[in-house]
C-alpha cells in the first residue's frame, strides 16, 4: 500500500476482507464523507480543532492497543501470506496511459483498485496459510486476475506493465492532471505540502548519474510501483519476526532489485527507495533524542518488548496528516489504523481488531514494502518465498541476529543493496564488510529453503521457487541489471528497452533466464 490515505487490508481468518476506508465501511467523518463501497470522500477541509480531537482518540486508541500488549489478546492462528501487487497502464508506445478508470470499470473486480496516478492499478490476492501448495496456488490466482486485467486494458488500447520504475515515464507526466479523479489524493497531497510549509518537495538522487528535480505536489511518488508481502505472525514472536524483516530487507534489495531508470537517468538498482522517501518527505525532528522521523523510512532501530512500540513512536513523533473523525467504537482503532497508514516504514507493523476477525480477537501482521513489482508472476512469488524463508530461518537463530548485528549496520545494509544491487557490500555476523552476493549463497539461500521445508511447504514447490533465486543469484541477472545490460548492449530507447521487456515477461520465463542479445 502506497499513498492509498484511507486504505486498509485485514485479515478474515484465511479469507482476505479488502477494509477500504473511503470504499468500504459506512463511516461519517466531520469535514469527509467515507460512505458506502465506490463513493468517495465529500470534502477536504479540516479546522484547527479537527487535530486536536483526532489527537485525543489517536492516543486514546493507542493506549487500548498497549492494553491487548499487556493482557495477552492477540490471536495465534498460524502464519498467513498474502500480497498486493502495483502495476503500470502503458500505451502502444510504452508510455504511461492515464486511463485506471476506465480499465477498472470494465474489469469490475473489488480485488483490482485505483492508485495515486491515472497510469497505476494495484491487484490483490487472498491470504493463505503457509503450508502445503500456498506458493504455486498464490501464483496462479495472480496470473488469473493479472490475465483478466490484460484483457480489460486491451480493450482500452492498453497494456499492463510490472516493473519497479517505468524507463519510458517522464517529468512532465508527473503532474497533478494524471492523480486519479478521487478526492482523497488530493487531500494528501494538500497535507504533505502542508506540513512542509508549502516548501516544494526536492528529489536529489546521486546513483551512476544524479538526478535533481523539484516539484509542488506528492506525483513523484507514483513513478514507483511495488509488490508488498503480508505476514501474519505469532503474538508471541512477534519482535522476532519484525527484526528479521528489518534484517531481510537488505537481501530483498538486491535480489529484487527492477527500478534502474528514472528520467532518462541511471540511479540505482532499486530508485524506488530513495524516490518513494524524497517524494512523500514531512519529516519531523526530535530534540530530546536528536533523530530526525521521515514519513518514509527504514525505521529508528529494532522492536525490543512489542511492536507497540512503533505506534507509540506515530503518536509521539509523527504529526497527523489527515484528521478524520470517526463514529466507530474505539475498539476497531480507526484514528490509529488511519494515522498508521500514512507512515510509510518499508516494514510496518499492522493491527487488525476484534471487529474485522472473525475469532473476536485481533492479529498482528508485517508489511513488507521492499520489493519492485515485476518483472513476471513467477519472479514475484519466488521473491515472496525467499522473504517467507528469510524471516522464519533468522527466528530459528538460537541467538537473535539483531543482537550481533546492530541497527544502524542493518539500515545501511538495506540502502547499500538499494543503491548497488548484488554488487553491494555489506556487514553480517563477522562485523566485517562483506560481498551480499557471497553472503546470499554461502548462507542465506540455504538457509531459507531449510526453513521453507520446516513450514510444509510442498518440497517440489520450495524446490521450484528457491532455485529461481539462486539463478538469479549465480547469474547476477536482476531485473534491474538485465535492463542495464540491455540497455547498453543495443544502444536503444527507453520504449524500445520496455517493449523487449514486456515481451520477455509476457512469456512468464524468470528474469535470471532472459536474454540481453536478443
């Protein structure tokens, strides 16, 4: 979930139940109107004492959740995955194509939605216990709904596109005429430059080339698309099961790496992060402990006690962004759930209540938010699985990894593989500085697939999924690095380098398989 302000997924048991502030639940707010599914927000003014009251049930609600911390209430129903996954509408040029509107009306589906831009969608799956055929059933419900969404976009003279940045998308598509035609983007949009002081948002990005922009509105952010893993996790490990995302996100850095490109400029192998943090930046400073809070970011260190600790941080240190007032009983955590949801860690912690379960006792999950979208289904669900086996063989440690490698190492782990993909360096139990690529095959990739077994997980499944990660791996063949290798090898376009890409992934053959030459 990117900038989606009133968007929530919750999990149902094992079904997944699309909560959708703003589509979904008849709420009234004082200043905006959140009513029934397909409507939108009425208006977008908020008073000063709108803050005040948001502030108050904010906290409240907060001090509820502590209370569940406290009393043990979390429910313990097995790990569940699911994932959300945002594409690109291209036209036969490989451009951007703002027409979301149109495709969705044609499709109908409650499970494809509207994005920031014109030129986005975002597909959803269901939920599924990690066990048995969950990888290979999660594959095909994807490139089910992704068939039928070609077949909407076609009928609309476009294509759907799955990569982390989009080469051919330009600055001048950046522009408040392609946000999407519902008012809640453009109520964060006034928001976030609200909180900057009306101060236009800066974008300086110094990869193999730099790259510096200005603009007045959050557009730059839907230059990014991504896939967003959902975990649902035990109470009990819960910390454990956050660190290791933390530590994870390194490792899925550089092997998802597909957002090389941005205007014309080669940046990163995965751009979407520093993008994503620039383009959405309302930061705030704290003088007590001297750390600046972004909207988007990495975090400020590990869970020690409980993940509560992430929203007491939102209340203490992140000014609210959109003051809706809410009707609902307190127990179902709207004020906090809101204010949560327009903090973007690229690993948030997210709470379902008792009244969107259907045991009566609310869940704890991970969001996921590194990996780029694309480049096929097959990749995707490969990525999910080396996340899933990751996080599961660093909690099996006997003793905590994040106990041996200290936070400000995992951050700079994590930005080091988003800027140089597997040629990055970086610092693992020795506490020496160490090739990531050396680190995936000596260790982690074994490691994971071990885990992926303990989870009975069909072995032909784990076998499949794990060894395209390890070709990706041997190959050094990312996303990102086959549309640099390509790129350099024919001299072309960046239409001509989308098309070839689309091409290839059409064909659902992993990336790590792809050829440069042709």
């Amino acid at each position: 979930m990117r900038i989606k302000t009133f968007m929530f997924r919750t999990f149902r048991s094992y079904k997944f139940n699309r909560l959708t502030i703003g589509f979904q639940l008849s709420i009234v707010c004082k200043y905006v109107l959140l009513p029934v599914v397909g409507q939108e927000i009425k208006d977008h003014i908020f008073q000063h004492g709108d803050y005040a009251a948001f502030a108050g049930r904010l906290r409240y609600e907060t001090d509820l959740l502590a209370s569940w911390f406290r009393q043990d209430q979390f429910a313990d129903s097995g790990m569940v995955a699911g994932f959300e996954l945002e594409a690109w509408l291209v036209n036969e040029r490989a451009r951007p194509a703002p027409c979301n509107a149109r495709v969705l009306e044609r499709l109908n589906d409650d499970h494809v939605v509207s994005e920031l831009a014109q030129f986005n969608i975002e597909l959803n799956t269901t939920p599924r216990p990690i066990q048995s055929r969950m990888l290979a059933d999660m594959q095909a419900e994807a490139q089910d709904r992704l068939l039928r969404c070609q077949q909407a976009a076609r009928l609309e003279k476009c294509r759907l596109a799955l990569i982390g940045i989009l080469p051919t998308v330009a600055n001048q598509d950046m522009v408040p005429e392609n946000m999407s035609a519902l008012e809640r983007y453009h109520a964060l949009n006034e928001q976030v430059l609200r909180l900057r002081g009306g101060r236009p948002i800066e974008l300086n990005i110094q990869g193999k080339d730099l790259l510096h922009v200005t603009h007045n509105d959050v557009m730059l952010e839907s230059a990014t698309t991504s896939l967003q893993i959902h975990l649902q996790i035990p109470p009990h490990l819960a910390v454990r099961y956050y660190n290791a995302s933390l530590l994870a996100s390194a490792f899925m850095a550089a092997v998802c790496a597909n957002s090389p490109y941005l205007f014309g400029h080669d940046l990163w192998s995965e751009t979407r992060i520093p993008l994503f943090e620039q383009a959405v930046d309302a930061r705030s400073f704290s003088e007590r402990d001297g750390i600046v809070y972004r909207r988007v970011s990495f975090g400020t260190g590990y869970a020690v006690e409980s993940l509560l600790e992430c929203f007491e941080e939102n209340v203490r240190h992140h000014d609210i962004l959109l003051p809706c007032l809410f009707d609902e009983p307190d127990d179902q955590l709207m004020h906090l759930r809101l204010h949560n949801g327009t903090i973007w860690r690229w690993n948030r912690p997210l709470v379902a209540p008792p009244a969107v379960t259907t045991d009566g006792l609310p869940h704890l999950r991970i969001e996921h938010r590194v990996p780029a979208a694309g480049p096929t289904v097959t990749d995707m669900v490969a990525n999910i699985a080396l996340f899933i086996g990751m996080v599961h063989a660093f909690i099996q440690e006997e003793r905590p990894l994040e106990q041996m490698i200290p936070f400000a190492h995992a951050r700079q782990n994590f930005y080091n593989a988003a800027r140089d993909g597997l040629h990055a360096r970086m610092v693992w139990r020795s506490g020496d500085s160490s090739s990531i690529n050396k680190i995936l095959k000596q260790e982690i990739l074994p490691a994971a697939h071990r885990a992926l077994l303990s989870l009975n997980l069909d072995a032909a499944d784990v076998d499949y999924y794990t060894d395209i990660i390890c070709g990706r791996v041997h190959s050094g063949q990312t996303g990102a690095q086959w549309q640099r290798e390509y790129m350099r090898t024919h001299g072309c376009t960046p239409e001509e380098l989308v098309l070839c890409y689309m091409r290839n992934a059409e064909t659902e053959r992993p990336v790590h398989t792809w050829s440069t030459s042709d």
